[in-house]
C-alpha cells in the first residue's frame, strides 16, 4: 500500500513526484512508455511563459508567475539547460496594440516582474530581423527557454533518489476504490495499491478520471506542428517571438533554443488521437508562413527537423486541479503554461494530499542537487583531466553536439537510464546536430547493446516495438 501513486510522468508527474520525495511518504509513479517525458513534454515550444496571458484570478496565472520563479531556482539546483532570455509580443496593427496593452495589464495584476510596453524603434532595435511592420511590443524579461526533457528528467531522477518508485510500460486499465479507502490500480505490470492518487496523465487525463469517477472534464487533444532549424539560424532572434494570442493558443513563435538552435511554430488543430504527432504538409506551410510575418528573413532551408505535439487541451478555460474523489486528484488540462507552471501545480498537488489527510513529514535528509558533464562545454584542461580520469571521454560519438562516449555511458548509469537512442538523445545530446544521428546513430546502438548486454536486434529507436535491426545481413563468410 503507497501513500500515493502518480500517473504519467511527464513534466507535471515529475514534479509531482519530485514534490513529494522531500516527504517521509512511500510514492510510486505509474508511466505507461519505456521512458520519462514521452507526451507532451519531449514536443513543445520549451518555453517558461512570464505569466501575462492568463486572466488575473486564475489558477492558471498564479501557478504560472511562481512556477517561473521556481524554474530559475530549479534549473540551479539540478542543472537543467535554462535561459531567461525574455519575451516580446510584436503588435502589428492598432488592434495588435490594444491586445498588447491588454496582456500587460494582466502581467502587472499577475505580478509578472518588469514587464513594459515598448515603441516600435525600441522593438527593432532589440530584435532587428524583425518585420519593419512591428508598430511596437510587450517585453517580458522573466520569460525562458528550457531543455523540456531533462527538466523532466531531473525532477524525476531526483525523486527516484529520494526513494519514489518509478514503474515504467505500467499502462493503468482500471482503477477500483477500496472499502476501507485507497485505490486499486490495474496495469499492464501488474497491481497496485495506494492511500492516495495523482491523475498527471497529460492527454489521456480524462481517460484515466473516467476510470475511477463520474466524467465532469472532456480532453480535446490540439496538435502544433515545428521546424527545428540548424545552428546557423540559432541567432537570428535573441528573444522568443509572439505574435498576438488568439482563442486557439499563443500562437506561431520563434525563438532560439537552449541547445543554440532556431524553433518555430506551432499551429493548433484538434484531433481525435492524442498520440497522434504526425506532421502534414498543410500545417508545416501554415507555420512557415505565419512565423515570417514576425521575422521574414528565416531560412527554412536550414530546417534539420519537423516535429508535433500534443497538448492536453480541455472543455474547460483553466487548469484543471480538484480532488475529484477522496484522495484522488487530478493535474488534468495543463495545457500552456503547463510547463511553465509545474513546479507550483506539484507543490499545490502536495497541499491538497495533506489537506485530505495525508501527513506531510519532511525528510531528515534529501538529495536536492543533480550534476551532469557536457563534455562540449568544458575547458580544454578540464576536458584533458578529465580524459586522464575516464578515456570514455576522449572518444566523441556525436560531433554535430561533441558528444562522448563517456557522457552515454555515464548516462546509461543513472537512477533513470535511457532503453532507447532516442533516449540517449534526451539525455546527452547525441543525435540533436544537423545531421540527425547519421554519424552517431550506429555508435549508440553499439553502445547500447554492450552496455545493456542485449543483442543489436533488441535495442530500439524509441518506445516499445521501434527495434531498429532484425538480424544480420552478412554471415561474415559463412557458407
């Protein structure tokens, strides 16, 4: 019996689990991929919003203006790749301007730190690959990029120290309310019981609600299509680029990377799968379009990836956070600002589950700290000691991204190691560069196979059934 079990552990999961590792509780999280982050969270615009464009007096602008500030204080501890690079919002138009007026009205009621309306002259001058059509813009200098993934993955590696268990492939299928309290979980791995649930499971939320109690939400799953563009364009903007929000989202951005490349998109179209990530020629050109009314001068042609992701948009105009039942909570239609909002959704998920009668003990001791080497970013002397110490390191792998072999072993030595090459790739890098795993796509299979001691034909590309090898082509001069 667990004092609480978490389902999904994407970005709100983990910060879930990471919340409540700091408290003398037995806690497990039910993932239904082979891996952390594999929804909505590997495939997003990697941004920390300000908090100006939720209406004042939401969940929603408050979880996001102190889930920023937690993200800054976060990314320190358990070194997550994260950037206060600022935001604009470019007005092109008098009624662009009234909307910018109107968001910074929000961001000085939601508290948004240093937020200003600036003049057309001082919009270019900050961004000059902008439009000669901007008329002006709403700056927001507390905005951020993030490395999505790992934000995730630390969260959750950090947990899993703290002693959370994570059950990985653990697809929930039914949930039964126990007589004397507490739930029962089914998974595709087996039974589980719990005082307490989280429901965090992102575009399948309400699913997972409908298992336990009466529906009262809807999910409708809204895919956004992306151009990832090569490091040549990484500099093209300094800022993340909005246009004005509409009903459907905040709209096509550009924005650089925390890994130095150029991301531009999304668009927002329902559709009835929220696995579906699929790109389609219509939506790419629609982004492409739209992003060049902010900066004309993009070029496409250094596009090195497309990529969709779901987000778990609801019937609902604001977060949804509420014990549905005794001790069953759903995080559910944490669309944008989700990411942004985490940490504070968890710590608010934590106060409800002490609130219902789950103790709250802090630990004696807790591990709040992560370190990881990234090879590419050292000193030279620094990366000669530390060749000395382990030659894995003198041996690079990837070199779009100067990726070692050290790094992937080290990585496939972690609380959470990856089962994938993608997995890798969340995590060190390997495979990010213009070319896309060409060069080290073989490398890391190897890698994988020796350091897992399973054969080539087992390794695979991402989540379960993606094997990338079916056996050999040549019997090395066999007859």
């Amino acid at each position: 019996m667990y004092d609480c079990i978490i389902i999904g552990c994407g970005i709100i999961g983990a910060a879930a689990a990471y919340e409540l590792s700091k408290y003398r509780l037995n806690v497990a999280v039910l993932e239904k991929g082979n891996d952390v982050a594999m929804g909505t969270t590997r495939a997003n615009s990697a941004i920390i919003h300000a908090g100006y464009d939720p209406e004042p007096g939401t969940v929603m602008a408050r979880l996001n203006v102190e889930g920023n500030r937690l993200a800054a204080e976060l990314a320190g501890k358990l070194d997550i790749p994260y950037k206060a690079v600022g935001s604009l919002v470019l007005a092109f138009d008098e009624t662009d301007l009234g909307t910018i007026q109107h968001l910074y009205e929000n961001g000085v009621a939601n508290g948004v730190p240093d937020i200003r309306l600036l003049s057309a002259e001082e919009t270019l001058a900050m961004e000059p690959h902008l439009s000669r059509e901007v008329k002006g813009a709403l700056y927001a200098p507390s905005a951020g990029i993030v490395s999505p993934w790992e934000y995730a993955l630390a969260l959750a590696e950090t947990a899993v120290r703290n002693g959370v268990e994570l059950h990985l492939d653990s697809d929930v299928t039914a949930i039964e309310a126990l007589p004397e309290g507490g739930w029962r979980l089914a998974t595709s791995s087996g039974v589980y019981e719990a005082k307490a649930v989280i429901n965090a499971a992102g575009v399948h939320s309400d699913a997972v609600h409908n298992l336990a109690v009466k529906p009262d939400f809807k999910i409708i799953p809204n895919r956004g299509e992306y151009y990832l563009l090569d490091k040549s364009e990484g500099t093209r903007v300094s800022h993340v680029i909005f246009q004005c929000p509409s009903a459907v989202g905040k709209g096509v951005l550009v924005s650089p990377t925390i890994h130095g490349n150029l991301i531009v998109g999304p668009n927002a179209e329902d559709v009835g799968d929220g696995d579906n990530t699929a790109c389609t020629a219509s939506g790419l050109e629609f982004v492409m379009n739209t992003a060049r009314r902010s900066v004309p001068d993009i070029n496409f042609r250094d596009s090195i990836r497309n990529f969709a992701g779901v987000r778990a948009v609801s019937d609902q105009p604001d977060f949804i956070i509420q014990e549905a039942a005794p001790r069953f909570i759903d995080l559910a239609g944490i669309k944008s600002p989700g990411l942004s909002a985490a940490p504070a959704i968890a710590i608010e998920a934590a106060g409800m589950l002490e609130k219902s009668g789950i103790a709250l003990e802090k630990k004696d001791s807790f591990i709040d700290e992560r370190r990881r080497v990234r090879f590419s970013e050292l000193t030279p002397e620094e990366k000669n000691e530390l060749i000395k110490e382990n030659p894995l390191y003198g041996r690079v792998i990837c070199r779009c991204e100067t990726v070692t072999e050290g790094e992937i072993v080290a990585a496939l030595h972690t609380p959470i190691p990856p089962r994938s090459v993608d997995g890798v790739k969340r995590r060190v890098n390997a495979g990010m560069g213009r070319c896309q795993g060409g060069f080290c796509g073989p490398r890391v299979v190897e890698i994988l196979s020796r350091e897992g001691k399973v054969p080539p034909t087992e390794v695979l590309q991402d989540g379960v059934g993606t094997n990338l090898l079916t056996g050999e082509t040549k019997m090395g001069g066999r007859e």
